[in-house]
C-alpha cells in the first residue's frame, strides 16, 4: 500500500458526503448503490477495477479499515462496512439518522 494511495482514499472520503468504493461487476456492490439510490442520496462511486491504482486503493482501504471487500461505504467521513452493513442500517433507520445529522 503507497502513502499516495492513502491519501486518495482520505480525500475522497473527506469531499464526498457518501463515498462508495466498489467493482463495476460486484452484485454487493450494485445492490449497495441501489439501495443508496433508492433513498435518493447522492453518492461518489470510484470502480475499483476501472481505475490503474485500483488494488493500491484496495489494499489503502484494508489498512484504513480492516475491510478488504467492496462495497466499503462511508457517510459523513464515518464507515458504515459493507453492502449487508449498509442495508441493515436502513432497515434500522441508522443510515438515515447518519445522512440527516450532517445535513443541518
């Protein structure tokens, strides 16, 4: 892992409200977007594999966060987990609490 992939995944973090990072092909991760998508939140998304510094980026993120996989998902700078975290903190409102306490 490169410090300059470190900090990519920093600043993306810090300037996007919801940050996504996925793979293009990943049924979690379609269905992590879906579910964003379907509480209309607005979201940065960066595909994994259509990016050169993708596995860089991949690996920035288990040392960030002890997650490999994708979806890894952040709102408001906090991490949420993965695509099941995600879902399971709607069903419970938490992400919605999470997206309405930064908005005000």
């Amino acid at each position: 892992m490169s410090r300059a992939a470190l900090d990519k995944i920093n600043q993306l973090i810090a300037s996007n409200a919801v940050m996504v990072f996925s793979k293009s092909y990943c049924p979690y991760c379609r269905r992590a977007k879906g579910a964003l998508d379907d509480l209309k939140v607005a979201y940065n998304a960066l595909e994994l594999d259509m990016t050169n510094d993708g596995s860089d980026l991949q690996a920035a993120l288990k040392e960030l966060t002890g997650q490999r996989t994708v979806p890894n998902i952040f709102i408001h700078q906090k991490h949420i987990g993965g695509c099941d975290d995600l879902l399971a903190g709607i069903t419970n409102q938490s992400v919605q609490q999470l997206l309405t306490s930064k908005s005000t």
